[in-house]
C-alpha cells in the first residue's frame, strides 16, 4: 500500500511536470506569430528611401515618401 501511494504521487508529480513542460514548449508559437508580422517596405520612386508601403503615396504602381516628391516625379 506504501508503494502505491509512492508510486501515485511520482505519477502525479511527472504528470504536472510534463503538464507544464507542454505549456512551456506551446507558448513559443504565439511569439513568433508575432515576429513574422513583418512591415512591407517599399521604395521611394524619386529619392529612393524606404519607407512602410502603408505610409507611401501610391500613385499608378509607384510609390513615393512624400508629395513633394510624387510631384517631382510628374506623377
Ligand atoms: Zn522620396
């Protein structure tokens, strides 16, 4: 009986373990999910700088930094 009760509570304590070496090893994914958010980044068509595509000026397929430069362009 003594054995029994030993051999219930390393089964439980292994249970826990691995319970929590699971949760452990599925956190990570979020993470990542979270770093593969990338920002696409896009060319200035004048000047050439990049800059994130949602703060371009989209003007017929090119993108430019500013308006002054998507004048400069003749766009
Ligand atoms: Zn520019």
């Amino acid at each position: 009986m003594k054995y029994l009760l030993f051999f219930l509570l390393v089964g439980y304590v292994l249970w826990r373990w691995r319970d929590a070496q699971a949760r452990r090893g599925a956190a990570p994914p979020p993470k990542q999910a979270e770093q593969s958010q990338t920002i696409e980044m896009v060319a200035c068509a004048h000047c050439g700088v990049h800059l994130p595509v949602v703060q371009a000026l989209t003007v017929r397929s090119a993108y430019f930094c500013s308006a002054a430069h998507q004048k400069a362009h003749g766009a």
